[in-house]
C-alpha cells in the first residue's frame, strides 16, 4: 500500500502550492485537510472536508509519510481574539493527537514571523519570542505543542518555519493589494519609504520547507524569508520597473497615518471593518532575516525582481 502525505490545511495558499510541487515530484498519494473547498484544485489530490479544531472522526487505512500542518487563522486584525487560539492551538493540538493514532513520526508545521513580536529591530531565529498579538500567542503555543510531540519520541523530525509575508497566486493580501493599487496608476507611501518588510515568493518558500524537511535532521527551525531585507520602496520599484512603469507614487505625512489609525479607532469597535492596528502596521517593519537558510547556503539575494516576473507569469498579469 502507498503511502500518503498529509497536507492539513491544503486548500489553502501555501498549501496549494505544496500540494502542487508535491504533485510533480511524484510517489506519494496526496490528502489534503481543510474545510474549505480548493480555490485551484490540484489533480489527483484527495480532498477531505474537516475542521482542525476536531480532527477525531479521522481515520486512514493507509500508512501516513508525513503531515504538513499549515491550517491557521491568520488575518491580523480580522477576527476575535479567541478565534486564533480556537484554531491555531487547538488545530495544533488535533494534528498532533492525529499524528500519535497514526504513528506518523514526521510533521511541517508553519508558524509566524509574529512570534518575535513588533519592533525595528532585526530579529533572526536567535531572537528571543515576545508576541503580542493573540496571532502570535496562538502560534508561539502551536510551536511548543509540536515541540512537545517531537520530544515525547526520539525517532520523531520536526520541521517549524515562520514565514514572514509570502506573496504569489491566490495570496489575496498585502503583495495583491499593492500590486491592484500600482495598477490603477498611483501608490501612496503611508508616511515612511523605509519600512523594511521581510518577504518570500510562495514557490521559494515551498522550495526552502521541502530543503529543511530532506535533511532529515530531527528539528529544524527557520525563519521563511529572502535575505536582502528590501524596504517598502524597494519592493514597490521592482514592481514599477518591470510591470507597472506608469505608476506614480506620492508620500503622505507620517503624522496623517497615525492620526487616522487612533480617528479609526471607534470605528473598529462599531464593526465597520476599519481597524486602527491595519493603519499601524503600514508604518512598523518586519525586520527579519533567515539565519538557518543563510547558513546552509540557500538565502540567494536580489530573488525579488525574478519572482515578481513569476508571479505575473503564473497570473497571467493579473497579480492575483
């Protein structure tokens, strides 16, 4: 009998993307988990409905290589606090249990850049965890639960990576909304240039997890991100360069932006879906470096103009 991978969470963007790397390598049956239905199915996956907060009803006949557990309440802010930890601890907790009723010895899990918490400085995987957010809570107490799993056997491997933002077809956010605002012809710099905002092409991060998991080591921790820690202008230039060279772009005074965020507030408390922390976060860096891939020689700089041209590849232009 075949054995199967595992991808919870796999109608998803990052798992789509695995889901179809995975499919060219071939030799492996493919299941993927989640509860929602595939945006861009891959062929010859089977798609399961369920909910990672139970995974109890679950149940395989054939022998499980290896899970892939990247099934997350993620969009920061956009739901109540207790919704993170619903999903992303409990969900950890469910794969987990999975993995132990299927002697399955092998789990990828994705976390967060949020673990390391807000600040300008640069953090590598060294830094010391400091969340704030209930994101980054849920997915630093994630992390410890398959850090718990991992030592309960010594023949289990354990591979964590936190993506920083990861960009590419079907992502739907920061990339897609910046790319729909080059578009249109004008970008506004929310009152800084100099935002560094660490950043990954979903294939290059699919590729980076697929190294650290055929390395066979027995826990592997990495932050997903290029090396080059590109600024907002940096990256909206690659974009203009080569795909959007009529656009304009125009600054708007940084005490405008925060002013906005705390005018917005009451707003964010009605339900009108303005959030004061999504003006904040347009002016606060995510200052992080991939130590792990830099020292296994895989952080290649200068990757983002190459990737932005996959992308439109990949979209037919389209950047979505």
């Amino acid at each position: 009998m075949n054995k199967a991978i595992l991808v919870v969470g796999g109608a998803g963007f990052i798992g789509t993307h695995l889901l179809r790397r995975l499919k060219r390598e071939g030799g492996r049956d493919l299941i993927s988990i989640d509860r929602r239905d595939p945006k861009r199915p891959v062929d010859g996956v089977t798609y399961i409905k369920a909910d990672v907060r139970d995974l109890s009803a679950l149940a395989f006949e054939q022998p499980i290589e290896t899970i892939y557990n990247f099934a997350a309440v993620h969009t920061t802010p956009g739901h109540p606090d207790p919704e993170y930890y619903e999903t992303n601890v409990l969900g950890a907790a469910e794969v987990t249990a999975l993995a132990e009723r299927h002697g399955v010895d092998d789990i990828v899990f994705t976390s967060s850049i949020s673990v390391y918490g807000p600040g300008e400085d640069t953090k590598t995987e060294e830094t010391p965890p400091a969340p704030v957010s209930a994101y980054g809570w849920s997915k630093f107490l994630a992390e410890r639960i398959h850090r718990a799993w991992l030592d309960r056997a010594p023949q289990r491997r354990l591979v964590i990576c936190r993506p920083a933002v990861i960009f590419g077809l079907g992502e739907g956010g920061n990339f897609t909304r910046l790319a729909k605002l080059m578009k249109r012809g004008v970008f506004v710099y929310p009152g800084r240039k100099d935002t560094i905002k660490a950043c990954f092409y979903v294939e290059d991060l699919v590729e980076a997890i697929q190294y650290a998991h055929d390395q066979k080591r027995r826990f592997v921790l990495f932050n997903g991100c290029y090396p080059d820690r590109y600024t907002l202008e940096q990256i909206v230039e690659a974009f203009r360069a080569r795909h959007f060279t009529k656009a304009r772009t125009v600054m708007v005074p940084r005490q405008a932006v925060t002013g906005a965020a705390s005018a917005l507030r009451p707003f964010s408390v009605m339900g009108l879906g303005i959030h004061p922390d999504r003006v904040t976060k347009l002016i606060r860096s995510t200052d992080v470096v991939p130590g792990w891939l830099t020292h296994e020689g895989k952080a290649t700089a200068g990757r983002l103009p190459s990737a932005l041209d996959r992308w439109a590849a990949d979209s037919d232009g389209r950047f979505d």
